[in-house]
C-alpha cells in the first residue's frame, strides 16, 4: 500500500514566525519518519512578508496553493513596519482574506495548563491547576467581516464604525462544532455573548439554544456575559469545557486564557470548517525577538499536532503532545516560560528536547 502523501503550504510570515514554524515542520518531519504518511511542503509568503516581496498581503498565486493543499501551517504575520498601511493592505488582511477563503470558520483554541507549569502562572497555582478548556471562536463572521464600515469624514471632524452582524446559519454551524466537541470531552457548552446590550448577541444567544434543543439536549449548555466570561476565566478557569463565542469575544478571551498557562507562547490553534484547515498558533508575531532563537516553538509544535489529528494521524498527535509535556516536565524553559531555577533553553533546543520525547514515545 502505498502511503498517504499530505501537501502542507507553509506560511511562516513574519516576526518570529519562521522561528516557530522551522520547529513545527521538524516534527512533522519526524512524525512522518515513524508513521505511513509523508508530507510536501511548499513555503510561500503571507503578511508583511509578502508585502515585502508583491505587495499583496495574501498574493492570489498563495492563496490558490493554500485552497488546493491538505493543510495550511502559519507561523504569524504583521509587525511595526507594516502598522503604518490600512485597510487591505495590512498584513492582518491577508489572514482574514485566507480564513474566509478556506471557509475555515470555528477556530478551534485548547487552553490547558500542563502540569509543570501550574506553579510557575500568574494566578495562583490551586486555581489554575489540570485547567483544560477549549475555546471555539467564530472566525468568519461578526465585526471582523461586518458591512457596511468605513472612516469617513463628518462635517469638522471624522467618524467610523464597523457592524456587528451574525446570521442564523453562521451561528447554528459553529454551535454545532462546539457542542460535537463537547460530546467528545465533559459535555459541557458556555456560550459566550453580550445579550444584555446587543441585538446580534440575542439572535445568537436563541440560536445556539435552538441548536441545543433541537440536537444536543444531553450536553449541558449555560449562557454567559462576555465581561463576566473574562473574570470567570481568571478566577475559575476549571469551571470551564467547551466555550463557544463570536470572532471578537474569541479572540479576547482566548488571550486571557492564554496567560492561565504562564505564556501565550504555549497556545495552538485550528481553523476548520472547509475541505484545508490552517493551523497556527495564537500568538502573534512578536518582532523584537524574531530571529535570535529565543522564541517559544510550543504553539507551533502544537499546531502541528492539531494538524495531525486534522488528517486523521491520531497517533503522531498523541506523540506531539506527549514530547511537550515531557519537555516541560524535565525542566527545558524558553524564556518567555523561564524563572530563576529553570533550565533555559532556545527555541531550537527545546524542539530538540521535543523531538527525544517523540522518539521515545514511538519506540514504547
Ligand atoms: C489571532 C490574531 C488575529 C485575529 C489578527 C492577527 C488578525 O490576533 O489570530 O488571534 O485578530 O484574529
Ligand atoms: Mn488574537
């Protein structure tokens, strides 16, 4: 039989992107020498990267790659010397342009808190502690894609406004993909909006309601104000399964969330809903420390993970996942992670440290 042969587009972007995404396709690489896949790559540019070389943030060419590949791994795009264009010409645009196109609607983001780094969180370790969530977050709806906006001159002065909007058939898809991953965890849904003010959070609040009714009545499913989801994520993150919530609250409360671990640098994430899921971690390009090794290759390799289990690889995922907790376990420490006493190692080492977990997995 011959074997499964994946075609991955690589979009490692800017910033310390192509520090991170390096470490992502090492183990893959790896993943794939001890399993019966193999994997083609094509490195393509996205962001301010490809602003750089053909003034589009997403060059058509790209995008077509990314629609006919199995998979899409980012590393993350944007940066100070783009923070100057608007509109669709800032990097930004081109991930937005890319998630729309590969209809890659829930955003898949899992929190957790690996065991060796509860007492190294900002909040108090009992708090914090086997804390396992996942956030689904709409990502090709709501006020990121909303008409009408526009900045625009008013009489003396200037106005600007962007539009909130979410239609029956966009919520009722991700409220499925939240309550069909909540069948396959703890059962439980919080959906997330702002019911008590806006319009569209009511619309969707009934919407996901429906869904439930209708499909999932054996998950339990509550509804929460995104400003009490913020504290309740910072004072009782455990409290939490499946979270479900529009493109601006998902990408707010995903971030705190962030912190419950130590580091935005430990978070992955999946985009899914097309045929070709991207796959990129939730941090973001971080250019003052692009470059230097020093970077958290964590939610790349995660990513990577994600991707594997994506295409059905469950097992190389399982070996991912396990490398990083034994990583992290032993001590290795990046230096966004690195407090006195930790072994700090660079991003190259410690995918290293990664990949002699791996390898150790796949021979017991
Ligand atoms: C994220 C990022 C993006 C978003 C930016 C870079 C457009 O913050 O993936 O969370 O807001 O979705
Ligand atoms: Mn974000």
């Amino acid at each position: 039989m011959s074997k499964d042969a994946y075609r991955i587009v690589l979009l490692p972007g800017d910033g310390i992107g192509p520090d991170v995404t390096r470490e992502a396709v090492a183990v893959l690489e790896l993943a794939a020498a001890h399993g019966d896949f193999t994997f083609s790559y094509k490195e393509l540019p996205a962001g301010g990267a490809a602003i750089d070389a053909h003034n589009d943030p997403l060059p058509p060419n790209v995008l077509e790659e990314c629609l006919a590949s199995d998979g899409v791994v980012l590393g993350a795009v944007g940066g100070p010397k783009w923070d100057h264009l608007t509109g669709a010409m800032r990097p930004e645009s081109g991930l937005l342009k890319l998630r729309k196109a590969l209809g890659a609607f829930a955003n898949l983001r899992p929190v957790f808190v690996p065991d060796a780094l509860a007492e190294g969180s900002p909040l108090r370790e009992d708090a914090v502690r086997n804390t396992d969530l996942l956030v689904v977050r709409e990502l090709t709806g709501g006020i990121y894609f909303g008409e009408p906006r526009a900045r625009e001159p008013e009489g003396d002065h200037e106005k600007a406004y962007n539009t909130m909007v979410y239609t029956t058939p966009e919520i009722e898809r991700v409220a499925r993909v939240a309550f069909d991953w909540a069948g396959k965890r703890r059962r439980a849904v919080t959906s997330v909006d702002k019911a008590n003010v806006l319009v569209v959070s009511q619309l969707w609040r009934d919407v996901v309601q429906q869904v439930h009714d209708k499909d999932f009545a054996d998950i339990d499913l509550q509804h929460m104000y995104v400003d009490n989801a913020a504290m309740q994520l910072v004072l009782n993150p455990r409290q939490f399964d499946v979270i479900v919530t529009g493109n601006l609250f998902g990408d707010i409360l995903s971030d705190a969330a962030a912190t419950l671990g130590g580091s935005l640098g430990l978070l992955p994430s999946a985009s899914v809903g097309g045929r070709t899921g991207l796959f990129e971690p939730v941090h973001g390009s971080a250019p003052d420390i692009a470059g230097q090794d020093i970077a958290n290759p964590i939610a790349a390799i995660l990513s990577a993970g994600m991707l594997l289990d994506f295409l059905g690889e469950s097992r190389a995922a399982e070996a991912i996942r396990h490398g990083v907790a034994e990583a992290l376990d032993a001590g290795a420490r990046t230096a966004d992670l690195c407090r006195t006493g930790h072994r700090r190692v660079s991003t190259s080492e410690m995918s290293e440290e990664i990949q002699r977990n791996m390898k150790a997995f796949f021979k017991g």
